[in-house]
C-alpha cells in the first residue's frame, strides 16, 4: 500500500526521504582515510586522516583548507578526486540497518533520495558498488543547498548524521531525523533542530512505520 500525504499543489504525491550519505548511509571513513594518505603522499603535506575522518559532512574544500593554503586548495581537491575512485570506493560498507530503511521506504511506496556533499558521481560509485537501490542522487551540496534540493525533489523527510542536514530540513519546512553514526552528538543534533535522534538506522525501519507522518512539518 503507497504512503501518500496531501499537496496543496496537487491531490496526492509519493513519500520522498531524503538520505545524506557519508556516516548516515555509508561508513566511507576507511577510504577517505586511505585517499588522504596518498595525497598526503603525493603532495608532502602532513595530514591527520583520524581529524579528517571524525568531521566528515562538509564540503571537501572546507577540509583541504586545514592542510593546503588558499592557493593550493582548487589543486589538492582535483588529486584528490583523481583518487578517490581507487582508494575510498572498494573499502566503504552500508551503515547498519541502511538496505533496510531504503526498503522500508520502498515498500511504502516511496522514494529514496540521497543528497551529499560529495560529488554526484563518487557518490553514484558507492552506491553501485555496494548495490543500494535509490531513486536520485543529488551531490556537491551541503546545509542550506541541501534543503533547496529537498524542495526540488518535493522532500517530506531528511535523514542525516550532521547539523547541516537538520539545517537543510529546516530550510526545507520538511520533517527531521538525526542518526548519531556520524560526528554530531544527539544534543548537537537537537539543538540544529532534529525532531528524532536514532543512535543509527537500525530503528529508522520501525520509526518509519510506527509514527504519524500524514503531514509534513507545519500541516498538523
């Protein structure tokens, strides 16, 4: 049976959720950490793969400006992206309890669309490795890009392990589900405006099919 919710738009429109992917859907951290050793490598710059790996959720130029200097960021962003394929795809595994919260959506008729700050087609890489069943990836976005994206795709929930992600669902107007997987504590997420926490999403299938979401935010 098709869960639906009203549009003022329209009649009726299908459940979209969207998903942030690093530490939400993925855990990339062993491959990002793998790609930035070689960087490291490549360039001579010293870089701390443990700090890179436990802030993951922004922009990749916002963690080369740790390392590189201003001139040299647009440069370390391009090699790294040459390797990200070879290093960081292989080693990357699906989050406890992602296959099955993609289904759930699935079977309630709905739609799953993953919007990162990644690239789009790394982002699409994973995904296929791994073989994750999703509607749409929208990449290269990060907080409130995130939630004009959720107001493209007609989003009525965003999932995600960053205080950016709650922001994007906020801008959006759409309902909020934090997940403790990634670098954000639940009180981080709550104060950004996360109206559930799940320590992952192993719950998100319960969640799901357990809780009101006739209307999204601000339609009760």
């Amino acid at each position: 049976m098709q869960r639906r919710r009203w549009s003022l738009r329209s009649t009726f429109v299908a459940l979209t959720v969207g998903f942030d992917l690093d530490m939400t859907l993925l855990d990339t951290r062993a491959g990002i950490a793998a790609a930035f050793r070689e960087l490291s490598r490549l360039t001579g710059v010293t870089i701390d793969t443990d700090l890179v790996v436990g802030r993951l959720g922004p922009p990749l130029r916002t963690e080369m400006a740790y390392w590189f200097p201003a001139e040299g960021i647009e440069d370390a962003v391009t090699l790294y992206r040459a390797l990200y394929e070879t290093y960081a795809i292989a080693p990357a595994v699906a989050l406890p309890g992602a296959v099955a919260s993609i289904d759930a959506v699935h079977r309630a008729g709905g739609k799953v669309v993953v919007i990162t700050s990644k690239l789009g087609r790394l982002a699409e890489l994973h995904l296929s490795h791994l073989r994750l069943d999703v509607d749409a990836v929208h990449g290269d976005v990060f907080a409130e890009q995130k939630g004009e994206v959720l107001k493209a795709v007609d989003a009525f929930a965003m999932v995600g392990d960053h205080v950016a992600d709650m922001r994007a669902g906020l801008v959006a107007g759409v309902h909020r589900v934090g997940v403790t997987t990634g670098p954000c504590s639940a009180a981080e997420l709550e104060a950004a405006g996360a109206e559930w926490i799940l320590p992952g999403l192993q719950g998100f299938p319960a969640w799901w099919s357990t809780h009101d979401l006739s209307w999204p935010p601000g339609e009760r």
